[in-house]
C-alpha cells in the first residue's frame, strides 16, 4: 500500500492546527499522524477551577503504573493559569493543587498566562513552581494578579531571565507603600516588548525604578491622567533603544498636562514609530504640535475616530505639512477607514493636500503594536 512521506502528512496535519476536531480524528488514523496531530491539540492549555482535576488525569498521569509513558505536557507551548474561573469569588486552587502539575515535565513551553493569582496567599512550594517555570518562557501575561508587595513581585519576576514580552493587566500589590525613589537592581535583561493593558498598573513604576532598564524595544501602554508623569519618565529611561510606541486611552482626561511637557514628552519619542490607538486623539496634536519643528519621527499611525468632528484635520496640515516641521518628512498612516463618515471627511482633507499626499496612506482596518514585530525582533 502505498505512503505518504511523514514530512508531507505533517504539512498537511499543521494546516489544521486550529481545528482541534479534525486533529482528533487525525490522531485515531494511524501511529505515524499520532505526534503531529497532539503536537496542535495539546499546544494551548487552560487549568481552571472546573478543568484542573481532568487535566493533571489527562496530561500529568500522577501515580502511573507506566513509568516509561511520557506525558502529554511535553506538546504544551501556551500555559493559562486561572485560579478560579477568573472571579473575584471563586475557590483558589493553585495551592491545594498545584503540586500534582508536573511542570517540569513542560519541556516546549514558551508562552505563560497567569489570571485572578493572588500570590500574597501562595505556598512557598507554589510560589517555587511558578518561579521554576517562568525562568523557561519568552511571553508571559498577567492578568488582575496581586502580589503582597513591591518586593514580592520582584522576586517572581527576576526568575523570568528569558523572557522576551511582559504584559500586565492590572498587576497591583496588597501592600502599596514604597518609595517612590527606590533604585532596583536591572531585571529581565532579554526583555524587548513591554505591554500595560491599564493607566494604574504597578508594572509601571517597577520598570520605571530600575537603575538601567533593558533594551526594550516596542512599548504599549495607556496614557491617563495618574500616569503621563511616570510614562514619560519611564520612555526618558529607555531612550534611544525604543523604536516602536503604541499609545491608547479609556477615555477623554479631565485636565491634560501643559505644552511643555508634552514637549519633552514628545522629545524622548525621536525615531519611534507612533501608533495612536482608540481615545487617543486628545493627546495626538499635542504630543506632536509642540515638537513638530524638532520631532524626527518616521511613522505614525493613527486610529481615526468614528465621529468626523472629533478628529482636527487643520491641525494635522499645520503638524505634517508646514515649512520647517521635521515631521514632513514622516510618514502617515490613517487607519478605520472602514466607517464611513471619518472615510469621507479623510477623502475630503486628503484632495486639499494636492501632491503632499504622497506621503499620507489609508488602511480600512485597524493596526496594533503586534503587528510590527517583525520590525522590532520579535516574532
């Protein structure tokens, strides 16, 4: 009978990678389709509250009568840990279980999500796990997780000494004291792209405090009326190894900072590549009208608003086309161009730019800081 080579039933099983019934009945074929098919089913695992107890049956074998069967945690490469099922109220697990998740036994993991973890309540043992692993990934993503301290968060993330993107989403401390001029010795020293999913997140002042940062190279955070401060001191730290900022906002601020400081806000961005996400028209003219003359940036993108007379079109000439603005040189990126009525007021404002618009360029959809890293070595 004839065969397929096993490098051709690979290729055709990896375009199925994220049909996981299909891989199941791929995996019931024969023996030879059996690694590759578990290889995208078991890539991408979620221990919670109502799975933890099938999962250490299913891919940890606790108490085998078969030594020799190897685990099925050796496919896992994106680990999400949930304590709970994500809520505030729900039973933790983590402590009374953990110990039975032979993490070791992860030996492609690169990728870990942590979500609801309290580790002021964690076990010594727990804690030890989670640090264990952390030093093996390149991503890591916590999600509302509290440590009891500035120093206790520290402690966690100075095992992650691979990691290579940090993303936070309201990481805070149960103990907020600490001053806030505390130097810390430089941690994640392989770290290239940092992610802050909220204007009041702690992650901020730590990376802010550290005597020489590393070399990050792709920023995402959001700007508010608590933290302009403390990004523009932090952007002032990373300096000249910052090449891509993404910059969004949950709503309209109250009181916006004055024109010189998003002068030297805008100073410390020389040579990015701006992406002006949702919310953040309030900030775009002022960050860059006020250096527009000394600004050497070689790309922006902006998120247009839906509603056209949120968006100031006579500014933007003035910013991008006037004599003497170091940013006519700049490339702009106008992105939603999906909705309608921002399409044609941008239609409108781009036929008064006559042959200056050559350097001005429309994508109906939206862009995010994800979708650069290529450019910034991260993939």
């Amino acid at each position: 009978m004839p065969r397929t080579p096993p490098e051709t039933n690979d290729i055709i099983i990896d375009h199925l990678h994220d049909d996981v019934s299909t891989l199941r009945q791929c995996s019931l074929v024969c023996k030879e389709w059996l690694p590759a098919a578990r290889f995208h089913i078991f890539s991408v695992v979620h221990l919670s509250l109502y799975s933890i107890d099938q999962m250490i049956e299913v891919l940890f074998y606790p108490g085998s009568p078969m030594p020799h069967r190897r685990p099925l945690a050796q496919y896992i490469r994106d680990l999400h840990i949930i304590d709970g099922e994500g809520r505030e109220f729900d039973p933790k697990w983590i402590n009374d279980k953990l110990s039975l998740v032979t993490l070791s036994s992860m030996t492609s993991i690169l990728s870990l999500s942590l979500d609801h973890v309290d580790f002021s309540g964690l076990s010594g043992a727990s804690m030890a796990a989670l640090r264990g692993i952390t030093a093996r990934v390149t991503r890591l993503e916590l999600a509302h997780v509290r440590f009891k301290d500035f120093t206790g968060c520290l402690a966690f993330l100075e095992a992650a000494v691979s990691l290579k993107s940090l993303t936070s989403c309201v990481t805070s401390f149960e103990d907020e004291i600490r001053s806030p001029r505390s130097i810390i010795d430089t941690i994640l020293p392989e770290l290239v792209e940092l992610n802050l999913e909220s204007d009041d997140d702690s992650l901020l002042d730590l990376v802010s405090s550290m005597s020489s940062p590393p070399r990050i190279r792709a920023v995402s955070l959001y700007l508010g009326e608590n933290n302009i401060s403390t990004v523009a001191g932090l952007l002032a730290r990373l300096g000249s190894s910052l090449t891509h900022l993404q910059i969004r906002s949950f709503s309209l601020c109250r009181t916006l900072p004055s024109g010189q400081f998003f002068h030297n806000f805008s100073y410390l961005i020389t040579h990015c590549n701006i992406i002006f996400r949702p919310n953040t028209w309030q900030f775009i003219v002022q960050i860059l009208d006020t250096a527009a003359p000394t600004l050497a940036i070689k790309r922006v993108y902006m998120q247009l608003p839906q509603a056209r007379h949120y968006f100031d079109f006579p500014s933007l000439s003035r910013i991008f086309m006037a004599e003497g603005s170091a940013l006519r040189r700049a490339e702009l990126v106008l992105t939603n161009l999906d909705h309608s009525g921002i399409c044609s007021a941008s239609i409108e404002w781009l036929e008064t730019m006559g042959h200056e618009a050559c350097r001005i360029y429309g994508r109906t959809h939206e862009v995010s800081l994800r979708d650069f890293r290529p450019e910034y070595g991260y993939v």
